[in-house]
C-alpha cells in the first residue's frame, strides 16, 4: 500500500511500527503504531495496549482516509 502525503502541508508520510511512549496513568514504556509527516509533525499513533490486534497496513489505511 504507500502512504499518502501529509493532508495539512503535502510532506511526506513515515510508519513507524514499534513507536515507544511513556504511558502517563501507569508510567510504563509502551508501544504503538504511528505515522507522521516530516515536514510539519502532525502524527497519528495507535497504541497496542488500547488496541492489541492493530496491525500495521490498518494504521496505513487511516491515515491515508484523513481528510485534508
């Protein structure tokens, strides 16, 4: 599939599959699935702990469904 280029600014779309974030209720390291443009920051992750069963191509698919 590919990412589609950022909707706020058109710059170019990273996966990252195993982005690691301080849990702020429990304080632990924790994982998710995020994409984010390079160019101006705008991200969206999905973490494995709210969403065990998320897989990667479904992070794909919503952030390519994102309305500019």
């Amino acid at each position: 599939m590919g990412l589609k280029p950022c909707p706020f600014c058109g710059g170019k779309a990273e996966l990252d599959s195993i982005h690691n974030y301080r849990d702020l209720r429990s304080g632990r390291l924790e994982s998710g699935i995020s994409v984010c443009c390079t160019e101006c920051d705008v991200e969206i992750l999905i973490c494995r702990s709210d969403v065990p069963s998320i897989e990667i191509e479904q992070v794909e698919q919503m952030w390519n469904r994102r309305t500019p």
